[in-house]
C-alpha cells in the first residue's frame, strides 16, 4: 500500500511522518510523540494493546506530564489491504480525519452493584457440578429443577430451594426469584439419610429429595423415617417465597428470559462451552454502562386519552426494556435492561426517544469530516460502510487479510474497495434515515449496512422498513441507482460474497454537497436532509407515494361526510399537525407535522381519518390548509354559535328517540350551555329533586 505522507499531510493540513515499522523498531518515536501534548493518532490496530501498555509505563514513570489521549484507526485492513490501494488515500485520509474528532461528551450512567450472590437454577446434578467451577468466588444458591442423571451429591455444600417458581425478574444486582414452597420435603430441614428413598414404596422421591406427588399414594412411610429430622411434612400449607440475587445461570431447556438481548448478569449453559461462567466470575464489584437514551414524554406519540398509537419502540426492542404505561399516557423505558442498540430511536417517529451515547450531532459530525476530506483529497462516490465495532470490525479484518492472502490469484477476495468508508458504530441499527438522508446529503452515493448475528431478527426488519422509506423518496426525486442495502454476513467469506454489491455501480450524488449540521431534534434534521435533496433534485415532482410501513412522513385522507367537526383528533395530535380555528368551525392539517402515528385515527368517534404515507413537496406542506369545515349552529334562544350544525344534527337524530329527550327536553340539546341551564330554572312546569 503506497502511502504519501505529503498528500495526506496536505489533506489533514498538518505535517506528518512516515512510520513503516512503528510498533517494534520506532516506539521511541511514539514514546516522543504522546510526550509533546498533541494528539496521537495511530493508524494501526495490530498492536492497539502494546501502544496502550507503553504509554501507561510512561505515564507512571513520569508523573505529573501532561499526556495528549491516543486514538487508533484501521488503515490496513479497511484500505491498504485491497486490490484497490492504489486509489485508496482519499479514503486513508478521511479515516484519519475522522479520527482526530473528540471523544463524545460524558452523559449519564446505570449502575450496577454486584456482591456475587449466584442463584443456579438447573437438574440439581448438573447445578452442583457447575458451582463447582465457581464456589471460590461466588456465593451459590441452587433452585432444583429435579435430580437429573447425576443426583445430588451427598454432602450438600450449598444452600438448595425447591418448589414452583412463579416469576423471576431483574438485572444485575437486583435479581428477584418468586416462588411456591409446594413440597412435604422441607429441604433446609432434610439430612440427604436417604432413608426416605428407601422406606417410599412408590419410588416417589428422587436425589433431588422433593416427592413427585404425582406417583405418592400417601403411605406415608417417609414421614415415619424421617422422625428425628422432621423434614417431610404433608400437612405443610404452601408457602409463596422471594429472594434476591446478584447473578443467575440458567440451565434449563426452557429458560426464565427469552429475549434476544439478555438482562446483563443472567447467563444460560449448555454444560460445555466455558465462557459464560468465565463471564459470571467477572461479575463481581461495581459497573457502570452509560445511559444510552434520552426521553421526552410531550413528543410521545405513543398514547393520548388512553388510546394507543405508535407502539414501534415497543415492538422492536430486544431487551424487554420498554413497555407501554398507560396510566400516564406514555411509554416506560427501563435503563439498566437497555443494551444502547439504539433501534427505539431509529424507529421513533417523533425524535421523543434519542441516542444519547453517541448522539446523532456527534455522527453527524464524523460523516461531513469524513464525506469532506475524501471529496477533498479527490475521492469520488464515496460509499458508507456502517458495522458494529465488534463483529463487524472483526469481519472487516478478516475481509483485508483474505484480500492480502489471495491478492496473487485472480479470483481472489477484493478487499474493501477504495470507495467504501467504514464506519464503526456501537449498533448498527443505532442510525436512521434521518441521518442517512444527510449522508446522501453531505455528498455520499450509498449507505450500506453490515448486520451480523449480533442483531435481533426485528431489527433487520427494522433497518430494511427505514431504507425502504428513504430508498423510495430518492427515487422520486430522481437520484438514480440504489442508495441503501443491508449486508448480512456471518463470517469472512460471507462478506467476500459481496464483493459484486460492493463493487457495483455507483448511486446517484447530489450536485451539491449540504452545509447543515445534524440537529438534536430528529425531525429538524429530516427537514433539512429533505430541503436539500428537494433543492437539487434531478426530477421535480409534486407527490412521492412512501411505504405504509416505518414511514414517518406522510398526510390524512379526511371523509368529509363522516367527519362532524368534533375536533377530538385535534387532543389527540402529539405533533400540532391538526389544528383548530377559534373564530369558526375549521380542521386544519399541517403535513409537514404529522408523524403518521395514528392517534387521530383510532381516536376519532366517526372513523372519518386515515393515513396515507407520502412525501408532499409542495409549499403548502409546511402551512396550515383547511381540510373541512362547516357552519356553526346558532342558539334557538340567544342565536350564539356552538358546535356545528352537522354535529347537533347528528346529537338530535339519535337522541330523538331516547324516553329522556323528548319535547323539551329535545329543544334544550339546540340551546348553548349558558341558554339551558336558564330554561332549566325558569321553567314552571320543570320537576324538581325538592318535588319528589
């Protein structure tokens, strides 16, 4: 990989140095360079651990020195290792620019307290045997599931529960185990004499010392030899128990969490592989994970006037960590089971739940630094590659040393292509088509999304519906080709499988790249993406008909028969797209508002609303334009307007037939309020509670 530290350095405006053998013969240059205060930045991750070692010897060495933080970046894999290195210093130098940004500001924490209590819940031979391999540093508790093909052992080393478990819920530190003490066999009382076992005539009890009270015929032998113990005890009501525990393995067949995104500290085991119970010895102290979310309740669209709208954080969620609180007319995110995927954001409609860890600015950041150093530096039809920092980072490693391995063959591994800018995320579905769209925006041709089996099933779909969306207002605009795509590799030689997507022909740029920044607000940033694209657009149009699915733009189709003028859509709007007029009866719409959440859909009374997804590119999508409005309906007493003749209509035609609305009674219903409660006192022949 030819590297010129001249063009780089003009790219970067700065001066840098070539290092070819940095990480052996040239430490001493790192050394000198984490000393002078500025910035360091290291274009290898090979060996990311010796460079972190060195400068932690240093700065113990030689305290009190102000030390620059040092930042690393995959040149090699990501762009030197490639049939296209030749081409690839646009691209090496936007990957450095963008490792210059600074770190992410600090944002709010979940912490976790972990004393090591371990609740083991499995056949109580296989439970034995796995506290075992961790009794030296944690403190165990088993809940038997039955004895298994081992047994119990016979001298009982820890603490054993039995019965029905009812529910087992928490994170943690803060695990809490319900359940029903249904057994005779008491097993804090129970000696494991085995005289039981040998006295029951029905082979109703097991190693695991609990009866089957399925096979028991009730001789009640055991309870005879178990006399000087009295652990077995029939007449026993059954007992609802709770506990508490840091940390649970489960070795069941049906496990307690089904979930994809587990609580942290509950781990499964199949008996073989050792890596769970590696993680749960290392459970032990005082975490913190940052607080990935940031959630406003007055732009929840998720409930009004206990009616349910959008639910999509909800159903997308792998944790379980969201839930619907109707109670309070929102939804109830719960910090210390989010995993920060980040999907809830992507899929919220509103921007009322938002990526806190990195927020959307600072990504936004990182694609204009890296979008404008490689237009800078000569690049052309730059393509995003985002992929998780793990999986997908290894996968991408993987991908360059294959290309390296096979660069002498002809129908080698390609390697990354010159075009494509990697982009590690904390979760790939962390981003959406806000950001995408300002991407394409900032001057990229496509954004491409590497999903490994790290992602839930839902988020795939998730990811797909969004660029759905954004693929099908591109379109309509003009810009040819195919923008967005999701890659699913499980390994190395599933990406090289993608060499033809990644080398395929490039999508359409804008002409102009934008200036904006990515905004806090989700929608403020779609308006600006959509602005632009709208402004530069090849083809100009007046309508995109948009996905039904995921879409968050989108109109009302309002029947004006139907509608009576109510206005309880108008309460039920999150957003101030419908909007009222206090001088006359009017609905107003404003398109640009509407979330297409469907509140007002499932709140109005006559069933006249429903949403139709599109993208309106005319002026008005941004004013308030009158969609229905009728007459008001005057006061037979005092002709002061109130409701609308349609809605009173209506009142009176059902009413009409009604034992308690009759002569006048029924003229009452066509007088203001002010008007009623006066005929009501004046009249002489009006029967009062005093009468009866």
């Amino acid at each position: 990989m030819p590297l010129d530290p001249r063009s780089l350095g003009a790219a970067l405006n700065e001066t840098l140095t070539l290092h070819s053998t940095l990480c052996r013969r040239e430490a001493g240059a790192f050394l000198k360079a984490i000393q002078s205060g500025d910035d360091v930045v290291v274009a290898c991750t090979q060996e990311k651990r010796l460079f972190t070692e060195l400068a932690e010897q240093t700065t113990g060495a030689e305290r009190g020195a102000a030390y620059a933080p040092i930042r690393f970046v995959n040149i090699r894999e990501t762009g030197g290792w490639s049939r296209d290195a030749a081409q690839a210093s646009p691209k090496i130098a936007a990957l450095l620019a963008a490792a210059h940004l600074p770190e992410p500001e600090p944002v709010a924490t979940v912490t976790y307290k972990s004393a090591g209590r371990l609740l083991i819940i499995g056949e109580l031979g296989a439970a034995e045997r796995a506290a075992e391999l961790l009794a030296d540093e944690l403190d165990i508790t088993l809940f038997t599931q039955g004895a298994g093909d081992l047994g119990a052992a016979q001298e009982r080393r820890y603490p054993v529960l039995g019965g029905q478990i009812q529910s087992l819920t928490g994170w943690l530190g803060a695990f809490e185990l319900k359940w029903l003490r249904n057994n005779p066999i008491d097993l804090d009382l129970c000696t494991r004499c085995n005289a039981c076992l040998v006295a029951c005539p029905e082979a109703a009890i097991g190693l695991d010392y609990q009866i089957d009270l399925d096979l028991c015929q009730s001789h009640r032998s055991c309870v005879t030899v178990c006399k000087v113990a009295g652990a077995i005890d029939f007449s026993r009501e059954p007992e609802t128990s709770s506990e508490t525990f840091d940390l649970v393995l489960d070795l069941r067949a049906t496990p307690a969490f089904t979930q994809h995104a587990l609580p942290q500290g509950y781990l499964r085991w199949d008996g073989r592989d050792l890596k769970p119970l590696m993680k749960l010895r290392a459970l032990v102290g005082e975490f913190e994970k940052p607080k990935f979310f940031v959630y406003k309740q007055k732009l929840c669209a998720h409930s009004r006037n206990e009616k349910t709208g959008c639910h999509a954080c909800i159903d997308v969620c792998s944790a379980s960590a969201i839930s619907s609180d109707r109670s309070r007319q929102q939804i109830k995110v719960n910090p210390n089971l989010c995993v920060g995927c980040g999907t809830c954001t992507t899929v919220c409609p509103t921007g009322a739940l938002t990526y806190a860890y990195p927020r959307a600015s600072d990504q936004g950041v990182k694609f204009k630094t890296l979008l404008g150093t490689y237009a800078r530096s000569g690049g052309k039809n730059a393509a995003l590659l985002l992929h998780s920092q793990e999986g997908g980072a290894r996968l991408l490693g993987d991908l360059g040393r294959l290309a390296q391995l096979e660069r002498a063959t002809q129908d080698g591994t390609h390697g990354v292509p010159a075009r494509v800018l990697p982009i590690a995320l904390w979760h790939t579905s962390s981003l959406g088509l806000e950001v995408w769209l300002t991407a394409i925006a900032y001057g990229a041709s496509q954004v491409w999304v590497l999903m490994t089996e790290e992602e839930a099933p839902q988020y795939h779909e998730a990811i797909r519906s969004q660029m759905a969306v954004a693929q099908a207002i591109l379109t309509g605009l003009g810009y040819q080709g195919e923008h967005f795509r999701v890659l699913h590799a499980r390994d190395a030689r599933d990406l090289a499988a993608f060499d033809g997507d990644l080398q395929a022909v490039p999508a359409q740029c804008v002409s102009r790249s934008a200036g904006f920044a990515v905004q806090a607000d989700k929608r403020a940033t779609l308006e600006l993406a959509l602005d632009h694209l709208i402004a530069h657009a090849p083809v100009k149009t007046e309508r995109i008909a948009l996905p039904a699915s995921g879409s968050p733009l989108g109109a009302l189709k309002l029947d004006k028969d139907a509608c009576t003028l109510c206005l309880s859509c108008i309460n039920a709007c999150p957003a101030s797209a419908l909007q009222d007029n206090q001088e006359s009866p009017q609905l107003k719409f404003i398109e640009k508002n509407c979330v297409q959440c469907g509140l007002c859909v499932t709140t109005c009374p006559e069933k006249a609303l429903s949403l139709v997804p599109q993208l309106n590119l005319l002026p008005q999508r941004k004013e308030a334009v009158v969609i229905n409005e009728m007459k008001p309906y005057a006061c037979v007493r005092c002709s002061k307007p109130f409701g609308t003749l349609k809605a009173i209509e209506a009142m009176l035609g059902k009413l009409s037939g009604h034992s308690m609305f009759q002569g006048t009674a029924l003229e009452r219903l066509k007088m203001c309020s002010d008007c009623r409660v006066i005929d009501i006192y004046s009249a002489q022949n009006e029967t009062k509670i005093t009468d009866l």
